[in-house]
C-alpha cells in the first residue's frame, strides 16, 4: 500500500458509510502538476467523531479543527471534516469552526485558489469552486476570495504565497501581492517556529534564490530576517566579488542549494556573510580595499541570534555556526600542516563545509584551487590517516609517571599531531616522543 491507496481506501470507507469525501488541497494540485504528492488529504462531511469511530486506529491530531490523522502501514492521510472557520484572534488558528455540508463552504476557507482544488478519488474528476484549475494553468498565486481577509485570518499565509510561488516557479497576482505588503507589520504575529519552518521549506525546496529575492520584493524579509536583508547595497572588492554586493551573492548561493539539500546547509549559506553588513570598510577607511575584518567572528554572533530568535535546534545551531566559522579556512588550505588540514577535514559533516566553499567560489571569482586540492587530499588519503587511532591514552601517561591534569590534554594533543603529520605511527615511537618532548613535565 502507499499513501495514495490509503487515501483512496479511506475515500471508500466514508462513501460506503453514506458520507462525501475528496481528495483535496496540495495533493491535488501537485497531481495535477504531474508531481508526487508528499502527503494525501481528504475532505468529507463526516464528523470527527464519525471519523475516529469507522477508523479506530485513527489519532486527533487537530480534532478541535476537524482534523483526524489516519497512519496505516508507515502512511499517514489526514481527514478534514467541511467547515467554516470564524475568527482567527491569533492571527493563526480559527476560533472555532461550523460543519459544514458542501465542499463548496469547505474550500472558502483555504488559503490559496490552487490549493482549495478537490478530487473524486476513483476518477479523477476535479472540483474546482475557486478557480484553481485555471490558477493553477496560468501559473498564478491567488489568495481565495478577499486577499485582504485571507492574510488577516492567517498572517503565515504570507509566507506561503512567497513559498509556492517560488517552489512552482509562478507569479502572486497583483491584489495578493498588493495585500501581502499591506500585512506584512503583522507577520511578527506568527510563532517563531512557524517562520523558521516556511524558511526551511523555501530554503531547501530548489528554488531558494528565487524565494528570498521574493520576500525582499514583498517586504517580508526586513521583517523576518532583518539581517539578511541588510546585505543589500553592501558592495564587495570587485577582484575577489565581480559579481555584486553581499546580497547578490548570497542570491547566487542560494540558486545552487539543491531541492532536498539539508536543513543546515541551506541555513549556512544564507548566513555565511551575514557579518559582513556591520563590518564593512571603505576604500577610503582602509587605504587599499574594501574589507570585513571579523566578519566571521561577527557572523557567528548574529547567526547564534538568529537561530535562538527562530528557536532551532542546538544540534542545527552548531552545525550551521560551524559553517559560518570555517568557510574562510578554505583559502589556506594548500598552506596547512599536515595535522591541521587533517583535523580540518575531519569536521562534523564535512561534506556541507566543502560544497559551501564550492557555491561560495562559483557565486564569485569562480576560483576552484582550494576545493580541487582538499578533493583530491580526501580522495587520495586513507580514512586512517586522517583519523589515526590513538597509540597512548591517559592510563600510560599515569603508568609513565605523568601527573593527570591539563598537561594531559597538551601531551595528547601534541602526540596526535605528530601522528598526522607522519613523523611516528607506532606505540613504541609514540613512547619515545613523549619522553623526549615532555621529559619536564613529570
């Protein structure tokens, strides 16, 4: 079974108990777009307590919205029960919802003409109430009914129109678009994990550039990520940047994350420079050049703000500052000793560092030197070369009459770099270095 068959069962089980159900919402619209449905909804004028009693398996995951969850076989549909929503005091959630009867009442309530499109499960026939079908051929975002009043009901729904439209590559028609800016003071209603969720989305679903370009001309990015948005207009030296100010570049950037690329990742290349606003010198100041000196030390700060502003996780928040911290250590990497390139490579999740330092130099001098030659490092290096197992530990420190303490960590540290740099490989080599090097230090 997969989703779509689970749907389609739940479809039957309703129909056969005298109830109406659809496919409906995303589902749909991405069928029809000749793409795979990451999840299946369906829409029926059952109850939610109609639902959870033909489907005992069934969880309440929003059941105060009509919303029952239905997992069968490591798939999952959700079945929304029709309805109009009144009052969203929140700026996020109704009030309270009334049942309703049609699917016509139903779709009023969604968010955007493309996605308030139904479906008869067993063939395929559209219902469309909203206009969505043709929306959905012209290639356009249009909020259903009042833009004005679906923005106010849900101030997220900002952020979506700015997500679709990039992820399907349309346009947001002009009174959506016109609405959006009216609104957009009030986005700061939505929870900061709801905005950090669409940005993640946008940023990892293929068409990032296009999604942050989109929310500058919406007004939304000064609101969200004020700081992204102050790179715009701050110029870079042309012979390391010919291709424009910090804002273009990270645009650039942002075009080459792949769809599906990491949460970490696609944070770290939009704040690798987020340092560089505040750090900027002039020609003038400097006498030779543009420059940011500390811009990195800098980007980790406000990047560690950004992530607890838009509470992601501690894991993610290391990652994505380990990201802004080394993406300049590349530059000398053909200068490093042996033992710091080594540790250098042997970052969490090194692949994420390397491909940063790949989209930084194409959205830029185009200069590969530095990720050819780390590359090549890994491609031609044994795995235990860069991680060489440990020929003493502390117990023979002790056993050689070292007292433990700090000088443990140094003498350790010290016996691993000279393992990487080649100069012993042996426990009986790594003896002799330690009495040689540390013989005062008993």
């Amino acid at each position: 079974m997969n989703a779509r068959e689970l749907a389609n069962s739940i479809c039957d089980a309703l129909i056969r108990n005298g109830f109406q159900a659809l496919l409906a919402g995303g589902c749909v619209r991405d069928l029809l777009l000749g793409r795979e449905p990451a999840d299946y909804d369906v829409a029926t004028d059952a109850t939610p307590a109609k639902v959870m009693e033909l489907f005992p398996e069934s969880v309440a995951v929003g059941a105060r919205f009509g919303v029952i969850l239905i997992p069968r076989d490591g798939f999952k549909v959700e079945v929304a029960t029709f309805r109009s929503d009144v009052g969203y005091s929140d700026g996020r959630h109704p009030d309270s919802v009334v049942y309703a009867k049609s699917p016509q009442e139903d779709v009023q309530r969604r968010d955007f003409t493309i996605n308030g499109l139904l479906m008869r499960h067993e063939t395929d026939e559209i219902l469309d109430f909203v206009g969505g079908h043709d929306d959905l051929k012209a290639g356009i975002i249009r909020a259903i009914g009042n833009a004005d009043s679906r923005l106010e009901e849900d101030k997220l729904r900002m952020l979506r129109a700015v997500r679709f439209a990039a992820r399907f590559g349309f346009e947001i028609d002009a009174e959506t678009f016109r609405a959006i800016r009216k609104h957009v003071k009030d986005i700061v209603q939505v929870s900061a994990e709801r905005v950090r969720d669409e940005l993640t989305k946008m940023l990892t679903e293929g068409a990032a550039g296009n999604a942050f370009r989109l929310l500058d001309q919406t007004w939304l990015l000064q609101k969200v990520v004020p700081e992204v948005a102050a790179m715009k207009g701050v110029e870079q030296p042309p012979q390391y940047h010919p291709e424009g100010d910090v804002w273009i570049h990270t645009c650039m950037m942002l075009d080459g994350i792949p769809a599906g690329s990491s949460t970490t990742f696609a944070w770290g290349v939009l704040l690798h420079d987020v340092g560089k606003p505040p750090t900027f010198r002039s020609v003038a100041e400097t006498g030779d050049r543009i420059r940011f000196d500390g811009h990195v030390e800098v980007g980790v700060r406000m990047g560690e703000e950004i992530c607890r502003r838009l509470k992601m996780s501690n894991e993610d928040t290391d990652q994505i500052l380990s990201l802004i911290t080394n993406h300049m250590r590349f530059k000398d990497a053909e200068q490093m000793r042996s033992s710091t390139l080594k540790r250098f490579v042997r970052l969490p999740k090194f692949d994420e560092h390397l491909e940063l330092h790949r989209l930084d130099c194409l959205s830029s001098n185009r200069h590969l030197v530095s990720y050819e030659f780390i590359t090549q490092f890994l491609a031609r290096t044994p795995v235990e070369e860069v991680r060489p197992p440990r020929l003493l530990t502390g117990d023979d420190l002790v056993y050689m009459g070292y007292r433990p303490g700090p000088k443990f960590s140094e003498i350790l540290h010290a016996l691993e770099d000279a393992q990487l740099e080649g100069t012993i490989s042996t426990r009986d080599e790594a003896l002799k270095y330690v009495e040689k090097a540390f013989l005062t230090s008993k």
